[in-house]
C-alpha cells in the first residue's frame, strides 16, 4: 500500500475504489500552487495532525500551506483506522451469524464469508471517506496544497518540489511508520505490515501475526472469524499488556473462542523462507515447541517516526529514533517550529492528534501555553469485546505513589448486558483513596468505546462518581454499569457510625 513509483503511490489492487481513493488523496493530475511570500503557517504532514492544524489555522485567517509527498489522510484513513473497522465491522456479522443459534435463530447454511467482497467493501467505504481529507477540500479552505517531500533548508524556510516557502511558523506532523522487530530470519521471509494487510484480495488459510498489541489483536480475532487458521505471537504473557489483567484475559477468551491460537511467552521465534511465498515459524510457547507453516505473516510490532529527508539538522530541531523532540506546548527546540501527532506522540492515537494540533494551534499562533499533559486522553481496542481506557492503571497508580480506592462492576450482573449475552465485560472505575475523583477506568463491553467518554467526560471537567451516580441512565442499557459503579461509591459513604445515626433517626420518626 505504501509503495512507490516514480514518486507515485502505488495502490493495491488498482480498481475503481482505489483509483477514486487516489483521485481525492493525491490526484496525479496536481499541480502545485504558486508559494506565497510568506505563511503564518507550513504544515509537513498531512495525516490527522497536519490536517487538524492545517484547516484549524486556515479557519482562524492564518495563510497555509499543507505538504503531504504520498496520501493525504495518512495512515488513519489509508492504512490504519477506516480501513481496520471496514474488516472489523464485517468480522463481527460472520461472528454474529455464526453464534445465531445461541438466541434460537438458525442459519441453515451457516456461515460462508466472500472474503474478496469484503475486502472491496472496505475499499468502496474508504473512498467514500476520503473527500473529507482531500486535496479539493482543503484547497478550497484556502489553504496552498503541495504535494512532494518537504525539506527544511534553515529555521524559517521548506523546499518543496523545487520550491521554497517561508513561514513565521512551522508544524511537523509526518507522523510515523511500520517497523521491522529484530526477529531472526524477518528480512529473509515476505511478511505483512498494516501498511500492507489492507490490500489483500484473498483469505490467507493459514495467518501468524507476531505481536498481541491492539494492532496485532484486532487483525487475528478479525481474521480469524473470517475463517482463517490464526497463530497470535506474543513474547510477553497473554495478550495486550499494557492493559489491565482482568480486562486483557475477558479480550483473550472471546479470541481463543474465535479460534485464535495464543503461542504467548515466545521464546527463539525463527522465521525461514517456504516456496510459493509462504513462511515456517518455529517458536516456544509455555515449554511446547511449535513449527507451523503459514500462508501470510503479519509483523504488528514496531513503530519508526518518520524524521529522515526533513532536513531537521537545517532547522535546528532535535530529535531521535523516538521522534522529534518536544516541550509540554509541542514545541521544538526550534522556537518557531512545532510538532503534533505520531512523530512525537507516546499516544499513537488519531483522536490523540487531533488535540495535539488544537493545542499546536493556540500556542504557534496565539501566544497560548496549552499543555499537552493537561490533555485526558481515552483510548480503545477494537476487538470483540473492546476495551478501553483512561486515565492511570493500578500498576502506575502504585507506582506513582497514587493510593487509590477501586469499584468494579461486571457486566454479567448487568440487566442489559444479560438479555444481548453480552456478560463477559466489566466497568472498572480507579478513584483517590477517600474521595471520588477519578483517576483512571477500564471498560471491556461491546461498545466500550462509547462508554468511555463518559468517563473521560468527568474527569476532563472534575466530576466525580457521586455526580455520575446521580445521573440518570435509560434502562435497560449497559452505560448503567458506569452509575452502578457510582452507587457501589456512594454505599462506602454510609460507614456503620453514619449507619447507626440514620437508624435511630428513622426510629425517632416511626
């Protein structure tokens, strides 16, 4: 997908979805306007980050230019979230049919997916998204649209396309790519990246994906309710460590019932080379050897920022293999220059980009000090069920000497979640020893990436879990799982001393 020829992309498979795709995202027949003799601003980027900045400034008067040398859109319309959901969306109808029976509804054929279908689907909703990042929509905001690498040549100037732009300021938002892991045997074998995954056009029979990420996750749960025989690589124990434990094994039981194959705690993974493109992996799962041989490889591990060929030397701005250094304000150690988004992120998230760039925004042009730490940032898994979260984990919480009070409620004690058989999922709510200020919160649920905002909403805006509680939730639904957390609060308010007065109180009053 990420390919290359002649400085032009090159899309996989080249049908009428794609080629309305690259019509929108980098039209071949483009040609570059004529600079300005100066901006307010140059984005480098046009991903989220350069597009939230770019239409942003423009919005608020400020003369743009928008540099992107392959796909406006970036990987959140291209490579990463659109396209991931498409497949998502279409995995969990398989999965919906398959398990019918379970509410008395029979399928007589049961489930067959046209894996070709679906994945042309994907592409015929993915073009139709891309107007929103196109290179007509942000010309006609006003803003100059170049289309080629940028390059700065000193602190106050890009060259783009044998071009120079001259700006007051200037944002980096190139984002970040694809990496290979030190793996013995990866450079020697054909493997899948999620730059790569999107363009398939059949179902492998066989899949391994090395890494039990979100990424990682998402493809092999999505994969293999498609039909796949899928092998989920992860040196670490279970999958998704970075979350929590409890909610991280409620993903892996719903994978291992889709038929994911776990092999966690990897240890020697070898990868060699099998004719007709496919790959031996032999690895070590939990003292059994394994030695498979797969159809496709996707390596959903490693992330590399994309600094090379900006001339970052030139201007000024430091940086290193974690990407371009920044301040809490995102800006550069070159004071006119700021940065947004995965190419300086530890949150690779497009919502995540977005607010950076708002921040990039009030502080390039309006003097503003916006902190990106003050940002409350959510994040979720697409995985069936999905968890997400925000806020601290108990681990960090620990760790950040954070003494915290916890209240769990699990879906299988709520009524909504009950009648969908939808039980395996939990709402778990991290507060301040002895008071209700939340600090962070897991949700596992179907729709957990819904729920969390409301979560995120309160600690972003300083309510607590009294306020929630005292919010009324339509019923039956499973959000009421978030004010039963917040009922679970409030009894611990009602200490046996307290208890006792209102007793005799009532007593008093009979």
């Amino acid at each position: 997908m990420s390919e290359k020829k002649n400085g032009q992309p090159i899309i996989r498979p080249w049908d009428k979805h794609n080629q309305e795709l690259v019509a929108q995202v980098h039209p071949p027949d483009w040609t570059n306007p004529s600079p300005a003799s100066r901006y307010n601003l140059v984005v480098i980027g046009a991903g989220t980050a350069g597009l939230v900045s770019a239409a942003g400034a423009a919005g608020l008067g400020a003369k743009v230019a928008l540099i992107e040398r392959h796909l406006l859109g970036g990987d959140c319309l291209n490579v990463g979230c659109v396209p991931s959901k498409a497949l998502i969306g279409a995995a969990r109808v398989a999965a919906a049919v398959r398990d019918a029976a379970e509410f008395g509804v029979h399928v007589p054929e049961g489930v067959r997916v046209d894996f070709g279908q679906a994945m042309e689907r994907m592409r015929r909703l993915r073009a139709s998204i891309a107007p929103h990042d196109s290179v007509k929509r942000f010309s006609e905001l006003g803003i100059d649209v170049f289309i080629g690498g940028g390059r700065f040549v000193d602190p106050h100037t890009v060259e783009v396309a044998g071009e120079k732009l001259r700006f007051k300021k200037a944002v980096i938002a190139t984002g970040a790519r694809a990496s290979a892991p030190p793996i013995a045997g990866l450079a020697e074998v054909e493997y899948l990246t999620n730059e790569t995954i999107f363009s398939l056009t059949e179902l492998p029979k066989r899949l391994a994906v090395i890494g039990a990420g979100p990424i990682g996750c998402e493809m092999a749960q999505t994969f293999a309710r498609f039909g796949s025989e899928v092998f989920l690589v992860e040196t670490l124990h279970g999958i998704l460590p970075r979350e929590d434990s409890d909610a991280s094994g409620l993903v892996l039981e719903s994978m291992l019932k889709d038929g994911v194959k776990l092999l966690c705690c990897g240890k020697d993974l070898n990868l060699s080379k099998v004719d007709g493109g496919r790959v031996r992996l032999a690895a070590e799962s939990h003292g059994q050897g394994y030695d498979e041989v797969v159809d496709k490889l996707l390596v959903a591990v490693g992330r590399s920022p994309n600094v090379e060929g900006l001339g970052l030397e030139a201007a000024g701005v430091a940086y290193s293999k974690k990407g371009v250094q920044v301040n809490d304000r995102l800006q550069t150690t070159q004071p006119s220059i700021y940065a947004a988004g995965d190419i300086c992120s530890p949150y690779q998230f497009t919502h995540a980009a977005d607010f950076m760039a708002r921040t990039v925004i009030r502080n390039a042009l309006f003097f503003g000090r916006a902190k990106a730490s003050a940002l409350t940032i959510p994040w979720c898994t697409f995985t069936e069920p999905e968890i997400a979260h925000v806020g601290l984990y108990e681990k960090q919480a620990q760790e950040q000497g954070v003494v915290v009070d916890i209240f769990t409620r699990e879906l299988g004690e709520v009524d909504r979640a009950i009648l969908e058989g939808r039980t395996n999922g939990l709402v778990r709510v991290l507060v301040r020893k002895g008071t209700d200020k939340i600090v962070g919160a897991t949700i596992v649920a179907q729709n957990a990436g819904d729920m969390i905002s409301e979560l995120t909403l309160a600690m972003t805006h300083g309510l607590g879990l009294n306020q929630i509680a005292s919010t009324i939730h339509p019923y039956p639904t499973q959000a009421e799982a978030i004010r039963q957390v917040g009922d679970a609060y409030n009894r611990t308010r009602l200490t046996p001393f307290a208890k006792s007065l209102f007793s005799r109180l009532m007593s008093w009053r009979r």
